[in-house]
C-alpha cells in the first residue's frame, strides 16, 4: 500500500501563545490537509521540550500576553532559536500570529518600558507606546494582499481578521514585503498602512480570528509550501468545498468595508 503524505505541525508554546482563538489555525491546517488524504502529526512544543532540526514542517505560533511574551522570549532565544534558524533557512514554513509574529523581529518593547529580544529572523521592529498616549489597535482588519502574489493573482486577494495589539511594527529593511495593504483596520502601525510580513516561508500577521479558517487561500498556501518543501516536488492540492469559508470571508468584507 502507498504511504500516505505526512505534515508535522509543530505548535510553540500552546499554554502561553494562543489567545482568541488562534488555535483554530492548527485545525484548520489538520483538516484541511486531512481531506486530501495527508496524514498530520502536531507536536506541543513548550519550555521543557527540546527541539531537534528537520522534524518540523510548519511552525506556528499565537498571540499572546506580554508577561507570556517575556518568558517565551528568553526560552526561544536560549534553547530554540538556533534549530529555529536553521529550519527556516531550509524553507520551514512558519505561520506566527501577533505575539508570535513580534517575536521573529529584533525587539517588541512594551507599553511600561519593558523590552524582550526577538529571535532577529526577520527585519523588523516593534514598540508599545504607553497607555497613557495611545491605545491598542483592536477590531476588524481587512487587507489586499501584494498584486505580485501568486495567490492573488488568482483571483482571491483580500485577507480578513480582527487585530488586537498595543506593538507597533516598523520594517527596518524596504525589501521587505508585507504580507497585505490594509484596506479596514490598522495593521503594522498607524502611518504604514501595511500587515504582516512575508519572507521566506514565513507568514507573519496581526490577524486572529483565528486567521486561516476565514483565509482558505493562505491556509492552502501554507500545507502547499510545505509539502513541496518535504517532498521535493511540485504539489498541486485537491480542491475543497469551501463555500462556508469563503461566505465567512466576505460577510467581514461586507460587513467593515468603507
Ligand atoms: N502583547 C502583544 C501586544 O499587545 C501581542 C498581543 C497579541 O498577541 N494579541 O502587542
């Protein structure tokens, strides 16, 4: 018999970094790539585990809260980042939300002055500015991803969240290629008027909602990169069904659009 296709999910720091929902990511990655006949392994990944290079397919990380934040820093940058690093030179793909998404950066400072180092993966930057001047960015966002995107260019360019976050993030390289302009919502920070990030394999994004079920292309994308990635070969998915996601998709369009 043909062995089945497998993923390894591998979800880091499930205790500390998943707030409104951001778990509903890994579902719908299972899913979604157990009705293609892929068979999905997701490993727990916290303080005590060790993390060995090449076992790994996609990484995802949630949001979560700054003391959260502080704890898992010093734990990635100490016992994780190298095997990090090297993954995701070797076209790991990452899906990392908000809090997890600051940490691929240089640094998030928060609101009380605080700084936690980040994992320096990607040229980025972000500062809380206290709560006495400026309040966090919260509600729905909405975003056109970039024209030059592949999956955009299929027809399917908006993305749809909901943000809350008092990190604002600056790009400190203009290579670097957001993940989406924002049409609804605040995104990166308030002058940018751009979300997220794209490089490499990596997905970065201020969306939760969780933010794939409501994506169906991103979250495609991402079992496609990695599968490709794992098997050496061009992959092209099954087609799903996805009326309901995509209704989803468009109520927030209709919904919160100007
Ligand atoms: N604690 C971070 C901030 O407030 C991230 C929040 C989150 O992950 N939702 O910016």
């Amino acid at each position: 018999m043909k062995e089945k296709m497998m993923l390894t999910i591998g979800h880091l720091y499930p205790e500390k970094m998943n707030i409104y929902g951001d778990i509903g990511n890994i579902i719908a990655l299972k899913k979604r790539s157990e009705w293609r006949g892929f068979a999905v392994n997701i490993l727990n990944i916290s303080e005590k585990n060790m993390l060995k290079p090449g076992i790994i397919d996609i990484y995802f990380m949630g949001g979560g809260q700054d003391q959260d934040q502080i704890e898992v820093y010093k734990d990635l940058i100490q016992n994780k980042k190298k095997v990090l690093q090297r993954d995701i030179k070797d076209g790991a793909v990452v899906l990392a939300i908000c809090g997890g998404y600051q940490l691929l950066g240089e640094y998030f400072t928060m609101g009380d002055g605080r700084r936690a180092e980040g994992l320096r993966i990607v040229p980025i930057e972000t500062i809380a500015p206290s709560t006495k001047v400026a309040q966090r960015c919260i509600g729905n966002i909405i975003t056109n991803l970039q024209p030059t995107d592949e999956i955009a260019r299929s027809g399917k360019s908006t993305l749809v969240g909901f943000e809350n976050h008092s990190g604002r993030t600056r790009f400190k390289s203009d290579k670097l290629i957001p993940l989406g302009d924002v049409l609804v919502g605040t995104g990166d920070n308030e002058n940018a008027k751009h979300e997220g990030v794209r490089f490499k394999n990596i997905f970065g994004t201020y969306m939760h909602g969780p933010f794939l079920p409501k994506n169906p292309h991103i979250a495609d994308e991402i079992i496609k990169l990695a599968m490709e990635r794992k098997y050496k070969n061009k992959v092209k998915l099954k087609k799903l069904d996805d009326t309901i996601e995509w209704n989803a998709h468009n109520a927030v369009i209709n919904k919160f659009s100007k």
